[in-house]
C-alpha cells in the first residue's frame, strides 16, 4: 500500500490534489490502523480523564466540547453532502446523508447527557403525596 506522509498529503492538497486508496482492501486498512492509532493514543488519557470526575457536574465540560466537535463534523458532513450532490453521485450521497444525520442525532443525545449532569430538584417528603 503506498500511503503518502501527512507532508506529502499536505502539499498534493496545496496543489489541489488529492489522495485516496484504489482498493476497499487498502481502504478497510486505513480505517482499521486509524481506529488502532487512536484507541493506542488516545484510550489512556481518556480513561484516566474519566477516572478523575468525580461528580455529575464534572462531566459537563467535556461533554459540551464533545458536542461542539460532533456538531462542526456533523456540518462538514452535510456541506460534503451537498458537495457529493452536485456531482451526481448517489450512492456517496447516501451514505454521506445517513451519516450526518447520525452525527446529528448524536448532537442532541450529547445535549441530553449533559442535561442529565444537572441534579433534578429534590422533591420535599410533604409534597410527594
């Protein structure tokens, strides 16, 4: 597989080149070492983030970063969908639409995540019946 360095890849976009695997094989092994290099990179600091908080409160930070994230790739998703559009192309259509709308989604359950870091009122015993 001829995988170009992250320099090479840079200065082929500044020609307005691009770079891209010619096999689902070669492809499937990106994606997979990509996913490895992240869990391999990131995991540890992640656990021993997360090993820290010790209160509901203490995940909000994180979690609206996290949000913000998702939702500028849930932009970039629907701006390559509209893009993938006007090329005609359905099927990367498809599959683009169907992931920004995941992205979407994922955008209001991390809203609700860190809705749910804040303690619900405490009800007094005299007007629960």
């Amino acid at each position: 597989m001829n995988v170009p360095s992250k320099l090479t890849a840079l200065a082929a976009r500044l020609r307005g080149k691009t770079w891209a695997h010619e096999s689902t094989e070669e492809l499937a092994a990106a994606l997979d070492q990509q996913v490895e290099q992240l869990r391999d990179d990131n995991m540890p600091g992640h656990l021993a983030g997360a090993a820290s908080l010790t209160s509901a409160p203490a995940y909000q930070p994180g979690l609206i970063d996290l949000r913000g994230d998702i939702y500028d790739a849930a932009v970039y998703l629907d701006a390559l969908t509209t893009s993938a559009t006007a090329l005609g192309d359905a099927d990367l259509v498809e599959a683009l639409r169907e992931a920004g709308e995941t992205a979407h989604e994922l955008v209001a359950r991390l809203a609700a995540a860190a809705h749910a870091t804040i303690p619900a009122p405490a009800v007094p015993v005299s007007q629960v019946a």
